[in-house]
C-alpha cells in the first residue's frame, strides 16, 4: 500500500493493545489530531468493544492476520513492558520482508530499565563529585542510555530496547526504530497512583507513603507520552533514536501523595514499612511492578524535547496540575458527585426518599439537627458564632409589658438561626471531602429563594437580590497566606431539584396517623407541625421560593406526588438522578436483588419445610389411623370368633350324647376286625347304628 512520502497522509498506524493505558490514549489522539490517520490493532480483552476511532481489529493468534497489518502499517507501536516475545515477532517480520514505503517501529519502554543507574558522570573537563548544586540538578538523558542499569525483574526490557534499536543488527533503510522511556504515567482513569487517587476519593484517614518518601520520581501525563509519540513517528529524527520522555517536575513521592490527599481527601499522610505497603497495594488488588514504580530515585531530563515541538498538557508535572488530574480522575472513572435537593411541606415524604438515595447512591444525607449540632462542637469561629445566636439577646434587650414589666406571658420563642449562619454550617459540610468527592443530598434546605442565593454559586444575572435583606457581616479579608474558610464558600448548585407535591388535607391525615411515641422528641407534633406547614406555605410562592432561581440556573427540576406509589418514584428519581457515580455503582441494587433472593430462598424453604411437616404429620394420621383400623377389625374377628363359639355349644354337647359314643363303638370294631375297607365298614356300622334306619 502506498502511503507517499514521509509526513504525508493517509498514515496507518498500528497499535499493539489497543485497549491498555497508554494505546487507547494514544489511538484517540492518532485518530482525532493526525488528518486522515487509520488505527488499526490487538486487544486484550475479551469484551473489548471497537471504539468509532478505531477502523479495525487484529486478532493476535491469527499470524497471517498480524502479518498483513504490519506490513501495511506506516507505523507499528508496542509496549515492551513484558511483551519482549510480542515485539521480537514484529521486528522479524519487518526484517524479513521487503516494502517501498518506509516504516516506523516505535517501543514504549518503562525507566525500570534505568531503576539502578547512578546519576550521569560530569563531562571531561568538569569537576564531579563536589556534591555541588549543579550536580544535583543534572539527570539522566538518553545520552546516557549506554549506561543503565535496570531493575532485575526489567532486564528482558532492556533485551528488547537493544534489539529494536539494533534491527537485530540488520541493515534496513526502509525501517527505522525508536524506543521511548516514559516517566512515571498519569492521568485519565491513572494507572500507577490509582490506588492513592481511589483511596483519597473513599476519604481515606491518611495515604501511604513508602519510607520517608523523599525519593524523586519521574513523571509525565499519558496524554503528553501520545504526544510525543505522535511527534516522533510524524518527525522521524534522524539525529537520535531514543527519547526519556519526562515532565520538567522533580517531585518527591512524599509530595505527590501530599498533593492527591489535599485534592480529594484531608491532607494526611502516613509513613509505611515496605511490608506494610505490600500488605496495601494487596487490599487495593494491584500490581506488583506498581509498588516498583513507586520507589523509584531518579532525576531524568527530556534533553531532546525541543526538536520533537511536543504541545504539552502538564509539562509541570502532576503536583503543579493535580486540580486538572483530578477532574479528568473523576471523568474517566465516572466519579463526578451526584447532587440532589429534596424541597417539600412537612411529612409530604422526602425525609424517606432522602434516606432511600442516601443508601442507594452512597452519599452523604445532610439535614439540618444534625449538621448544628455538629457545627456547635466544631471550636472554630462558625461555632462560636452559633452560640451567640443561640444565647439570644442580652436580658435588658428582652422586651418590656406596659408598666416595665418583662413579657413572660407563654414559652420563649422557639431559637431560630439566621439564614447566613445556617448557609454557612452547610457549605462548611458541604465542603468537606466526602461531599466533594461522591456528592449530597439535601433534605430541606433551603427552603427559601434568600438561602438558596447564600449557599449556591447562582449565577450573578438570575441571583437577584431579595427585596429586604438581612445584611451580613463582611468577612475579613484574609492575609497573604492565609486560607479563607470553607464556609465563606459558596458551593456547586445542585444537578437535580426535587419537590413534593400534597395537599394539606393529606398531610395532616399522615400527621394524625403517626403513633404518638413517633411524634414525640420531634417537630411532627400537632402544634409544631401546624407551624411547620404554615411557614411553608408561606414561602412557597414565586417570590421566595428557591425553586425560581434553581429554575433560571438551569437545574433540572422533578415534580413528585407525595401519593405516588414509593417503586414508581423512586424509578422516577433514578432516572432523574442516573447510575450511581462511585466504584460500586451497581452495588445497591446488587445488594437489593441478593437480598431479595435470599428472602424468597428463605421463604421457599419455610414453604418445603411446612411442606414437609405437614405430609409428615399426613402420614403420621394416616399410620395412626391405619393401626386403628386394625386393631379395630382384630376386635371385631374376636368378637365374631366368641359369639361363634357361644353358638357353637349345642351342637358340641348333642355330639358327645349321641355320635361319639357309637364313633368309639365302630371305631372299636374296625380294630377288631380289620376290614380291607375299613371306611366302607365304618359307614355301613354307623348306618346300622341309626334307629330310623333300623
């Protein structure tokens, strides 16, 4: 096929594992930013579905398959990473055969391959060894590629570098080869740091770190590693054919686990032994090689970057872009927060369905009783501020009867924060990591247009102020420095507006309903309940309610019956809401099916065992009446046998008077004389015998 000249398109690329970490960045890349460039490639998994990008699948068992897409690929890709056997197959059959068009051979190695080496000798005519500050900030560069040293289980790499960079010391013009040394990969879903990010996400106490931590680790962005592999088999530079392809950053692990727990977590950090990170990377199922990475020391410099004019997303380094990192983390991984607000009267149902989401979608339920009580303990400024309001005003500032008298007529008005405070407890909730990470569901607050402005970032157009506010102290400007607290932040505004729909007649139906022991201790009692539901018919109108400025931001908003059957809206509020965003997004419903499997597996077996007991107890009847059946046919034979034996006594007491007498008489006779027919005489002596006969 021909492809005309170098740097020309079409361009056909191959890549091996098109669906590893660095292949499926690299084919969308190839795909989106090269005109007219054609991916083609393997897979490893079974399941692998064909990305639009991607015009055709190889299967890497069917070698005249493999063969054909080498050789009319303009440029083939492999990780060597464990697949020296993959990537000497490849070169032999590029070796071996002839072709017009030149070819690119590119191999994506890993800097386990330099893990030993010591830092670069100083150049004849410097002074090395001083320990000075130039010495420190020299790296290692593919210059020195003569010299590394790998890890001992990464020898077979370097085998394989050799190789491809050798052409098996084969003379072919038509091919030229590269091998590219990536720093430590990051980015999208990550790949090396997953566990710390996963971790961080799940708002771990504190992340690991290996030992002290202070050992450099080389990096760069799997999105700049495409780059520069785009970069190379588009330039094909003659002057060198490897590349360490690093980011400008030198940080220490100890740093980048610090910056991933401030990210998404608290900022703890905790030092482990070896076996004691082994025994983590276990929990966390991952890979050995990544435990390696991870204690990598090397200072590495990309010293021929610039004649690449790699375009570099984060040439600064993972701690320098960790907000970006994160975001694309959460993409890729579907880990965006879900953020839900429940709004409705008093009993119409959404503390329920707030509970019922909490569970399903993992996520934290915020409700205002617990959240001050929780703010009051706090010690900070926020809380100090509550017991203020919750004091009340100074005695002389109560008001007066007529006469001077204090007013003392019924109980104290109930205490009631201000909406600047209660904005402030929840954004400072709000703000936290678990909220941040996996999102919230509000359940009734705001309540009203006022507090929904304070606590979301309403855009400045449609978040019109209320006609009378209550003014609000201005924050002090906080120092050069200095951190300004979270709740002096205004958070996201909720993806989904949820709001519950009854009349008053049926809630107070439910309110009547309710057993008192529910209502006591509670706000659902008669006389707070009337309170309740009056304020907030009162705000429910246009021009307090929050739902107009969730509206005009764009909130999709879900109107609910609280009538409606609890399946049906709940299906309503999934379909709302979507999947579960986190790592187990079926894990509820998994959890649900099982459960319900085992309540109908608990019941069919209470249904075979009552089964069973009551065939026992059937047959258990059936013997006992069976027995009872015979014993009473054996009485009755008994009793048949004695009224036949009772009747039987006259015809007994007839013979012994009258035949046996004269039976003897013959039987005697016989014996006397001894008849040849001795039952023809005894027949003819008894018919003798018989007086009618005589």
């Amino acid at each position: 096929v021909c492809r005309g000249e170098v740097g020309r398109f079409p361009m056909r690329v191959f890549i091996y594992q098109l669906d590893g970490y660095v292949g499926s960045t690299l084919a969308k890349r190839c795909a989106e930013e090269v005109e007219d460039c054609e991916v083609i490639g393997t897979h490893t998994a079974e399941k692998y579905r064909k990305p639009k990008h991607v015009q055709r699948l190889v299967s890497e068992g069917d070698l005249s398959a493999m063969k054909e897409a080498l050789l009319s690929s303009d440029v083939i890709i492999y990780e060597l990473d464990g697949k020296s056997k993959e990537v000497t197959s490849a070169l032999k059959v590029l070796l071996r055969h002839d072709y017009d068009d030149e070819k690119v051979l590119i191999g994506i190695s890993t800097l386990m391959s330099w893990a030993k080496s010591g830092p670069p000798a100083p150049e004849e005519g410097e002074e090395g060894g001083g320990g000075g500050e130039d010495d420190e900030e020299m790296g290692l560069t593919w210059e020195n590629f003569a010299e590394r040293k790998p890890h001992p289980n990464y020898k077979a790499n370097v085998t394989s570098e050799n190789v491809i960079l050798t052409k098996g010391n084969v003379k072919k013009p038509s091919l030229r080869t590269y091998v590219i040394w990536p720093g430590v990969l990051y980015g999208n879903g990550e790949n090396v740091f997953h566990s710390l990010f996963k971790c961080a996400w799940h708002c771990s106490e504190s992340l690991p770190v290996i030992g002290d931590g202070e050992n450099i680790i080389p990096t760069i962005h799997v999105h700049d590693l495409a780059g520069v592999i785009m970069a190379v088999m588009q330039n094909r530079p003659d002057e060198c054919q490897g590349f360490v392809a690093v980011d400008n950053s030198k940080n220490s692990l100890k740093n980048i686990v610090k910056a991933i727990s401030v990210a998404l977590s608290n900022g703890n950090v905790s030092t482990k032994t070896h076996d004691e990170y082994l025994e983590f990377m276990t929990e966390q199922d991952e890979a050995h090689a990544n435990f390696l990475m991870l204690q990598l020391s090397l200072k590495m410099d990309f010293s021929n970057k610039e004649e690449l004019g790699v375009e570099w997303r984060a040439e600064g380094g993972l701690v320098e872009h960790m907000a970006a990192v994160t975001e694309e983390f959460r993409e890729y991984r579907t880990l965006q927060p879900v953020r839900t607000m429940m709004y409705g009267p008093p009993l119409s149902g959404k503390t329920f369905y707030s509970k019922e989401l909490k569970d399903e979608y993992e996520l934290p339920l915020l409700q205002s009783g617990p959240l001050i009580a929780w703010a009051r303990e706090a010690g900070d400024q926020l809380a100090a501020d509550i017991k203020k309001e919750f004091d009340g005003p100074a005695e002389e500032d109560l008001p007066k009867k007529k006469g001077g008298k204090k007013a003392d007529d019924g109980p104290p008005p109930p205490i009631r924060l201000s909406d600047e405070t209660m904005a402030k407890i929840y954004r400072k909730r709000m703000w936290l990591p678990d909220c941040r990470n996996q999102g919230w569901v509000l359940d009734g607050f705001p309540k009203t247009q006022k507090q929904a402005q304070l606590l979301f970032e309403c855009s400045a157009e449609e978040a019109e102020e209320p006609e009378d506010p209550v003014e609000e102290e201005e924050a002090a400007e906080p120092e050069e420095g200095e951190e300004i607290p979270s709740w002096e932040k205004k958070v996201k505004l909720p993806e989904v507006f949820v709001t519950f729909d009854a009349t008053d007649d049926l809630l107070k139906q439910r309110a009547m309903q309710m057993p008192e022991e529910e209502k006591e201790g509670t706000h659902n009692t008669e006389e707070h309940f009337t309170r309740r539901l009056a304020t907030f018919r009162a705000n429910d109108v246009p021009e307090t309610s929050p739902l107009g400025v969730l509206e005009d931001n764009k909130v999709r908003v879900l109107h609910l019956a609280s009538q409606e059957n609890t399946e049906h809206a709940l299906d309503l509020l999934r379909l709302s809401m979507g999947a579960p965003r986190n790592y187990h997004p079926n894990r509820t419903r998994e959890l649900r099916e099982r459960r319900d499997a085992e309540e109908k597996e608990a019941r069919e077996l209470a249904e075979k065992e009552a089964k069973e007991v009551a065939e026992a107890e059937e047959r258990e009847l059936k013997t006992k009446i069976a027995s009872e059946e015979r014993e009473r046919l054996k009485e009755l034979a008994m009793q048949e046998r004695a009224a036949l034996d009772t009747r039987s006594l006259p015809l007994r007491q007839y013979l012994m008077d009258n035949v046996l007498p004269i039976l003897t008489k013959g039987l005697l006779e016989v014996s006397k004389v001894r008849p040849s027919d001795p039952v023809d005489f005894l027949a003819e002596f008894l018919f003798k015998q018989d007086p009618e006969a005589a």
